[in-house]
C-alpha cells in the first residue's frame, strides 16, 4: 500500500476546542518521535505529522486542517489543499455531481451522517493494483465486476431510534443475489461486540 487515497471532513461547532483537541494529537505525535509542521493555506492552519520509522514516507504522513468550521484529515496533503481550495474559491465538488445527487436522492435530506462509495472508481483502483490486488488472486476479476457501481448510506433518526440505511447500484451486467435464510448468528459466540453478515 503506497497511500490511502481518503478525505475526512468533521464538522467542528467550537473551533477553539478543535484547535485544543488538535494539538493535543500534535503533542502525542511529538512524544512519539514524529515530524510535525505547521502552515497556513487559503486562509486555514494545516498540519503534517510524519512518522520516520514507518514503511514509507506516504504510510507514515497524516495531515490535518482546521477552518471555521470543519477538521479535514488525510494522507495526501494535495486532497486537504484542494478541499481547502474549494472551500475558499470555489470549483467542481461531489455535491454537484450528477452521480452523487442521483445516488443520494432515495435517502431522506435530514440526517445523522452519510456515506458514498463510487464503486467504480474503487474498481479501477483495485484493478490498477494500490493493494497489492490484481494479478495472482483467482477470483479477483470476477468479484470486481460484481462490485456495486454506487453504494449510499445514512443515519437518521426515527421515532427515537437511530436507524442505518442502505443502497447499491449494482453494475447491469452483475448476478442479483436472492435473499436466503442464514444459520451463521449460530456459530458466533453471544458475547460478540460486533456481528457483520454478507
């Protein structure tokens, strides 16, 4: 793995207390033997923590901004900088994308969180081979090609509860799965913090 190519964006209600979490991480990294620079760009503080014993340099990197309003963090200082850019001057974004609104539009508009996967792009970056996929794993080209081209989600709340939902688009040419009976819940002792199901 050279890099995970993510962005994460947290809104922030107190930028003060947002500085103070951040330099508490920052503090931590120093402990830790870690590199920490800081600059400003476009009007935001951005900080780039780097860890020399890692494997690569690009591994070893996490980088932090703080606006106004939101803490954005990667590997990539290009996507903080960019996302900084497009906060500050404008430019082409996800939310107007045409596959992103087709794909958020089933989903109520008030909610918890959101997620979206273009699984077409992440189809072609496993293919290109950033996890080590790609030739040598049988089976590989066939669950790629099964792959959803778009998978949503949200939390919402509803009568008191907060639920998760869910949605795929599956690519045209992908086998539809049926809905079958599971016995797995069976073999998985009670006392698990977590259980996933596929």
């Amino acid at each position: 793995i050279s890099s995970v190519p993510a962005l994460g964006l947290i809104g922030v209600k107190d930028a003060t207390k947002a500085r103070t979490s951040i330099e508490g991480i920052l503090d931590k990294a120093r402990a830790q033997n870690a590199r920490v620079s800081e600059e400003t760009f476009e009007g935001a503080t951005l900080w780039t923590i780097e860890d020399p014993s890692a494997r690569t340099p690009e591994l070893g990197r996490a980088v932090l901004a703080l606006t106004a309003d939101m803490i954005i963090v990667a590997q990539d200082p290009a996507a903080v900088r960019a996302s900084l850019t497009l906060h500050a001057k404008g430019g082409a974004t996800l939310a107007g994308s045409a596959a992103f609104q087709a794909a958020l539009k089933p989903l109520a508009e008030a909610r918890l969180g959101t997620f979206y996967v273009d699984g077409a792009a992440l189809k072609a970056t496993l293919s290109a081979g950033l996890f080590g996929a790609g030739a040598g794993m049988p089976g590989l080209d066939t669950a790629l090609a099964a792959f959803p081209e778009r998978i949503v989600g949200a939390l919402r709340v509803e009568d008191g509860r907060v639920l998760a939902e869910v949605r795929s688009t599956l690519p045209e040419s992908a086998e539809v799965p049926a809905d079958h009976a599971s016995d797995v819940a069976g073999r998985v002792p009670a006392k698990s913090l977590v259980y996933v199901e596929a």
